[in-house]
C-alpha cells in the first residue's frame, strides 16, 4: 500500500516539475527584441508661426523615423541656415535646457500648451533655463562648427514627446509649409490688377 502510495506521489511530483520546466522560459533566453517605436498619444497640433530659421529654408535632410527604438534614422529635419544667423523658436514655451552635449551647442523648448518639446542644434544658446520665449523669439545663433551637413552649416531641428521623435514639420501649418517669397507680377497697361474690377464710367 505505501510503496502503491509512493509511486502515485512520485508520478505527481514528476508531472508538476515538468510542467513548471516547460511554462518557466530558461535562464538564457534572449531578452525580447525592441519593437517599432510606440506610437505618438494624439496628433501634433500645429502651432509653429515662424521657421526656425529664414523664411523658407531648404530642407538639406528629412525626417526619417527609425524601424526599430534603437534602428538607424533622422530624428529630425536638417534646415540650410548660414552660421552665425539666428535661430527661432518656432512656438511659444519655455527654455527646458540650454548648453552643450557632445561638444555642440543645444536649445530645448518646451511648447506652452501642449506636452512636446523642440530642439535646436548646433546653436549658440542666447537663452538660459527657465526662459520664457515667444513664437518667432531669437533662442540662439547658428555655429559655424558641430553641423552634420558636411561643408555645409545647418539647424537640425527636432521635436519629441516624452522620449519618442516626431517629425518637427508637422508642427508648421500648411500655409507656412507652402508660403514661398512674395512676388509682385507685372500688370499689361490698360489692365486691372486681378480681383479689382474697373470703374464704372459716366
């Protein structure tokens, strides 16, 4: 009877064990592969009024969102700017860092209103931490070294929500997107300026 009793137990504990074994992963497992970024909570508002730099700048390198978290990518927009021109913030908010990493000039501004910050490098800072800036406020000058555009100077500028990147263009409206130089076109004589109707003679 004990010895019956004694393999009925024996043939649980065996079962228990090899259960545990397969639902417990092994020690050396490797860890789980970072997934695509998550994705941004909510659209970005489009609240920028001026560019950072220029009236319409050339955009030397786009936005390029990484596959993976830690994936190769353009965490921003590369804007043509010559040194030594200022560089704005392109929304109201608040200077969150303003110094140097990895030897180059960086501006964070956290914009009023929402939870999205931009930053601006290679800059001059011409702010401190804890400033207040305004739309189209001058947050530093562009150094004529640390760009990664080559021999060419630029801003890259980058916006974040939290620790995920996001295309600092979506925060320009469209009109400011497509608005180029203005132009004055030439009238023929004799011709009303488009939209104005000639007057009435009597």
């Amino acid at each position: 009877m004990r010895r019956a009793m004694r393999r009925v137990l024996t043939g649980v504990a065996v079962l228990l064990s090899s259960a545990v074994a397969a639902l417990t992963p092994p020690a050396w497992a490797d860890p789980p592969v970072p997934g695509p970024p998550s994705t941004p909570a909510g659209p970005v508002p489009a609240v920028g009024r001026v560019w950072p730099v220029g009236v319409r700048p050339s955009v030397l390198r786009g936005w390029e969102p990484p596959a993976t978290v830690y994936g190769a990518g353009h965490r921003g927009v590369d804007l043509a700017a010559p040194a030594g021109s200022g560089v704005r913030a392109v929304a109201a908010g608040r200077v969150s860092f303003a110094g140097r990493v990895a030897g180059r000039g960086v501006v964070s501004v956290e914009l009023t209103g929402t939870d999205l910050r931009t930053t601006y490098e290679p800059v001059t800072a011409a702010v401190r931490k804890g400033d207040e800036v305004v739309a189209g406020g001058v947050v530093g000058a562009v150094q004529a070294g640390g760009s990664h555009c080559g021999p060419a100077t630029c801003v890259h500028w980058g916006l974040l929500r939290g620790e995920t990147y996001l295309d600092p263009l979506s925060l320009l409206p469209p009109w400011l997107l497509a608005r180029g130089p203005s132009r004055l076109l030439p009238v023929p004589p004799g011709r009303p300026p488009p939209g104005l109707r000639p007057m009435a003679r009597r």
